[in-house]
C-alpha cells in the first residue's frame, strides 16, 4: 500500500467521524462565540442550547442542518436536561463533548444572601452542570472517549466580597471537576476545567441580586452599602479593560476540543495566570491580607457603623 493512499485513507476516516459536542449557554457571552465559531466547523454536529426565552436570539443568528441543531434547555430542570439529552441521542447516537457554559452570579454579601438565592445559584452553576454530565458519561463509558469541558472562574480559585455564592458553586465545580478527573481518566475520558476571569463584555450588567442586596445596594446609609458601591463600578472597570473577550475563550475552548489529552486547569485569560502564580508564590498567611488592601477603598469599608474594637 502506497503512503499516498494510507494518507488518503487516513483523511477519509476522520471525517466519516464527526464528533457530537453540546454547548449550555449560548445566547450571549462565550456560548454565543463559541456556537458562531463552531458553526463553521465541518467536522462537528453541534447542539446549541439556551432558556426557552432566549432561543429567538439563536434562531435569529443561527440556521439549523443536518450536523448543527438548537435546542431548549434549562440546566436546573431535571425534565428539560432529560428532553435535551434525548433529544440529541436520538439523532445522533451520543454526546461526545459536553461544554458547560451556561452560568449566573449573584451580587451579595452572605448576610445578604437566602436560601432561594442560594439555590437559585447553585442549581445553576453547579448542580445542573454535574447532572448534565451523569446523563452523558454512560455513553462516553461504553464508546471510550470524551471531554467534559467545565468553564469555571478565577472565583473557583479565591473568592471576591459580595461574591460569596458564585465563588461557592465555582469552587464546588472545580472540586467535584478534579474528582472526575481521576474517575474518568482510567476509561479514556478527559476532563477540563477553563477557569475564566475578567471578559471584556457586558456580562456584569446581567447579575443577579437577593432581595436585601438589591435594597442595600441603592442605599447610602446601610450596613455593607460601600461594599456594593466599590465593587460594583470595580468590576466593571475590570471587565472593561480586559484584553481577553469571548472569542478569545471560545477559540481556547475548540483548541481543547481538539487536544488529544488536555489538562485538567486551564487559564484563561490573563487575571487567571496571575492569580494562579501569586497564590503559589506569596505565603497564605499574607495572601489574603494584601489582596484585601488591593480592594477599591477597602480601608474605608464601614467605618461609620463598624463596632470593631481597636
């Protein structure tokens, strides 16, 4: 046999298998960049996934065939992560690659913060991502090959004021992420984990506040009323100045796709590297203290209701 036609052959081969890859989240941010990039991708069947509210916005933009569908989903119904499931596997068989992308982040400090926030926030960032994947993995078992690819956040590293609960599901998904790792590796399946960090959009117009937070945060005279006035408008600042946008993630998310044996972390954005470093290198006991003082005024921080005795 000539090598001309063992290569020949060897390219036909590849194409006749064209992997099955699921994206949660697609109607704004990362999903959104990652369906538009994916779109073109000849040789994957891609199923795009949104709320019911926000399909329009895919079907706007994105026209459905034989190897790119759209579909409902909402990661915290059991009932619709099973529909979805189905769904694609009676199409195509299987889902070889799951992305979970879809995610939200509550602005509260934890007095703020209630039970149905709470759970509002882990049901979606943590628990709905962890049962999409126990309704994959069976296939995945039985073919010998697939990817969990995981976006996290710098926030599944350290945690951030007001921010207690996203950094909380963060830091449950890299835990249970890690988990998986070892579990899955003996049965040819990668796990990832994408931790992001600031992204230039406008995703920090889009968080969610508990009911006292809400309040206190358009207040002047309440406990904990600075700490929503500085960070706030910091956030922001951050996103804006950020060199990495949603493009950039999804680009770093196919290359993933794509690498035979990813790591398990992978950085994402510049933040991330350095916070990933200066944890390693700075020692615990003063870790925390100096990034407090990196706080946007947090020297002033209560200090017209704080009772602390000097």
């Amino acid at each position: 046999m000539s090598w001309i036609h063992y290569v020949f052959r060897k390219k036909t081969n590849r194409q006749k298998y064209k992997p099955v890859i699921l994206i949660t989240g697609c109607s704004s941010g990362i999903g959104y960049a990652l369906a538009e990039l994916l779109h073109d991708q000849m040789e994957y069947r891609v199923a795009i996934t949104a709320r019911e509210k926000s399909l329009k916005t895919l079907y706007d933009r994105f026209e459905e065939s034989e190897r790119f569908i759209i579909r409902p989903l909402d990661v915290t119904s059991e009932i619709s992560r099973q529909e979805c499931i189905d769904s694609i596997c009676e199409k195509w068989g299987s889902v070889n690659v799951l992305v979970n992308n879809a995610g939200i982040s509550y602005r509260s400090v934890v007095e703020h913060m209630d039970e149905e926030s709470e759970l509002h926030q882990m049901e979606t960032n943590y628990l709905g991502p962890i049962n999409l994947i126990r309704l994959v993995l069976p296939s995945m078992r039985r073919i010998g090959r697939g990817k969990i690819i995981n976006v996290s956040s710098v926030s599944g590293m350290l945690a951030m004021p007001t921010m207690s609960s996203y950094s909380a599901s963060k830091f449950a998904l890299e835990g249970a992420s890690e988990a998986l790792w070892y579990e899955m590796k003996p049965l040819g399946i990668n796990v990832s984990i994408i931790q992001t960090g600031f992204i230039r959009s406008k995703s920090f117009e889009n968080v969610y506040y508990s009911k006292k937070a809400e309040v206190c945060s358009i207040s002047k005279d309440q406990a904990y009323c600075d700490y929503y006035a500085n960070m706030t408008p910091f956030v922001a600042k951050m996103m804006s100045l950020s060199l990495t946008s949603p493009e950039k993630l999804a680009k770093l998310i196919l290359n993933v796709v794509r690498t035979e044996k990813p790591r398990l972390r992978i950085p994402g954005t510049l933040d991330a590297y350095f916070f990933y470093y200066l944890r390693r290198l700075i020692p615990r006991r003063f870790f925390h203290e100096i990034l407090f003082w990196c706080l946007p005024n947090a020297k002033h921080w209560a200090k017209d209701y704080s009772n602390l005795r000097k």
